[in-house]
C-alpha cells in the first residue's frame, strides 16, 4: 500500500518547473539557452572533446551536435516523468486500477505517468480523486507541449548547420589560409574581387551570428572537413582582412570600408560564444612571420607592425578559443595543409 508522500510531491513540482522553465528559455527564446540546457551540453561536448585531443576523432565531433540534441530532449522527456512519477506519489489512492480500483503500486504510478506525459491514454489505470485528475489532465498537456516544442526546436537546428557550412564554404573557396586569400583576390591591389565577395559573406556571418544565439546548441556541430569548417574559415579571413588593412596603405575607401564592416560582423558573431561556455584564451595565439606577404606589391608596412596589430587584435584571443574549441589547433589557421596535422591542439597552447 502506497502511504502519502508530500516531499515527493514537492519533489516532483520542482522537477516538472525545472523542464518546463528550460524548455521554454530554450525554445522560445531567440538569445539564449536554459540553464540545463548549457551546462548539459556543454559538458557533454567538453568531454567529447577531451576524447577528441587525445587521438583525433572528427567523426566523432562531427556526429556531436546531433546526439547533444537527443541527449537534450531525451533529459526533458525522462525528468518530466520523473517528476509527474513524484506527484503521483502524493496520495495513497491517487491512481487506481480501472478494473479492481486498487491502489497503482510504485512501477504501476510510474507507468501512469508515463502514458499520461505521451498522451497515450492506455487507460488500464485512471486517477483516483478529483486533484489526480486535474493532475492528469496537466500532465497531458505538458507532454504534448514538450514533445511539441521538442519538434520544433530540433528541425531549424538542422537547417541552420547547413547553412553554417554553406558560409565556412564560401570563404573558404577564396583560399585555405590567409596566404591563399590574398593571392586569389589581389586583383591589381585594390582588391576589388575581395570587396564583392565581402557584402555576402558579411550578411551571412550576420545571419549566422543571430542563428547562433536562438540556437546556442549550433556551437556544437562540427564538420569534419576543414573547407567547411566555420572556425577555420572565420579565423582565416579575420587574419586576412586585418593584413590587408594594415599593410595597405593605399587601399580604396569603399573597400577599406567593406574590411571594416565584416569584422565588426565577425566580432558580433564571436560574441555569441558566450552561451557556448566558450571564454577568450589566457594568451595571444602564435603569428607566424609574414615573409610570404612582402612578396604582394601592397605590403607597404613592416612585418613585424602587422604581426603586433594581428596580435593584439581585440577579438584574437576568444577567436583562438574557438578554433580550439572545436577541435582545431591554431595552426589549421595558417597552413590548410596541417589542418589534419594539428587538430588536436597544441600543448603549448593550453589555456
């Protein structure tokens, strides 16, 4: 016989709270995520990527985000039932047999509110007093509000990683590292192929930007392939264009201006990674020397001017955190041809 439980039932309140608060911060906000939803996944992809520096695993990376998701719903699902389980408890004949009308034992109010929260309505139990059925019928409710919601949240998300590929693609198709960028679009020095690419590119790092904060959970789809890879891709062309701003002295206002808009985009965009536990790394990222470059007929300032001006850069070091955070080491940066290489990251880079 089932004895009244009132620290259950309170319990059980808590529980259901819980969800519901951090579905609906999830769900519907457009800037930020539950405080369950966070930490959740954010530990979850921490030890994910623990796994990955130890002996590179982008296939593994690369399937993170969608089990995250699943993980995610799967926890909404599982402490709903745990807590409706709990409310369930409170009242010795609060869930009867619908044929001996017998109290439900413990297994048998859990299976209850199972059915109840998916809206099955099996119907071979039945709340035994009026609050039960209040109960009930709020318990029917919240699960086809969750699993709604669930829905909902689940399909944009997949949308929104493709797109976030489409974007590392785009950039990436002007050169594999800062090098490469400048040689394909150099033109006759005004970079003028540069600037056109630059007013799509930059409405699409926008876009992804506010992506990123209505679905913070994007932080953790990764790709495997460093051409679509939007870390790799947003570094390389947040170095470029600071190269270029830098050591052109005589580039037009109109690009110039252009240069400056899409890093202001980038920055807005890695200000999102916030709600990704992402924090700026404790030190600057290496620079390498820019021998390269003083080949290009617009390197019209030292080398060792630009690289000071890369390195202390405002935004540099949370963009050194993401491009490890995801998995990379810094130097997929500068040499595409490493990317494999150093995907693990450097101990020497350890924050």
């Amino acid at each position: 016989m089932i004895e009244s439980h009132p620290i259950a039932a309170v319990l059980g309140a808590l529980f259901v709270l819980i969800v519901a608060y951090d579905g609906a911060r999830t769900t519907l906000s457009a800037s930020t995520s539950g405080p369950l939803t966070r930490r959740l996944s954010a530990a979850l992809w921490r030890v994910l990527l623990f796994v990955h520096r130890l002996s590179p695993r982008h296939g593994m990376l690369e399937r993170a985000g969608t089990w995250i998701t699943l993980t995610l719903i799967l926890s909404w699902v599982l402490i709903a039932w745990l807590g409706w389980g709990l409310l369930f408890l409170a009242s010795p004949d609060a869930v009867l047999n619908s044929t001996t009308k017998i109290p439900a034992s413990l297994i048998e109010r859990i299976y209850f509110a199972g059915f109840t929260l998916t809206t099955l309505g099996v119907g071979d139990f039945v709340p035994g007093n009026g609050w039960a059925r209040i109960l009930t019928v709020v318990a029917s409710a919240n699960g086809l509000l969750l699993f709604t919601m669930s829905i909902t949240y689940a399909i944009p998300i997949i949308s929104a990683a493709t797109e976030k590929r489409q974007l590392a693609l785009t950039i990436n198709t002007l050169g594999e590292s800062p090098f490469d960028i400048c040689r394909t679009t150099v033109g006759s020095g005004d970079f003028a192929t540069l600037a056109s690419q630059l007013e799509q590119i930059g409405s699409a790092i926008a876009d992804a930007g506010q992506k990123h904060l209505a679905y913070p959970i994007l932080h953790y789809f990764h790709s495997a392939d460093t051409m679509t890879a939007l870390p790799l891709a947003l570094a390389r062309l947040d170095q470029t264009l600071t190269i270029i701003d830098s050591a052109h002295q005589s580039l037009p206002d109109d690009t110039r201006a252009r240069i400056a808009i899409t890093r202001r985009n980038i920055a807005h965009f890695l200000g999102t990674l916030e709600s990704a536990f992402i924090r700026p790394s404790a030190r600057n990222p290496h620079i390498p020397a820019l021998d390269d470059f003083i080949a290009f007929d617009f390197f019209g300032a030292p080398a060792q001017a630009v690289r000071e001006q890369l390195m202390h850069t405002d935004h540099q070091k949370l963009l050194h955190a993401y491009v490890r955070d995801d998995g990379w080491r810094w130097e997929a940066v500068w040499h595409a041809d490493n990317a494999d290489e150093a995907a693990t990251g450097d101990p020497d880079e350890r924050r």
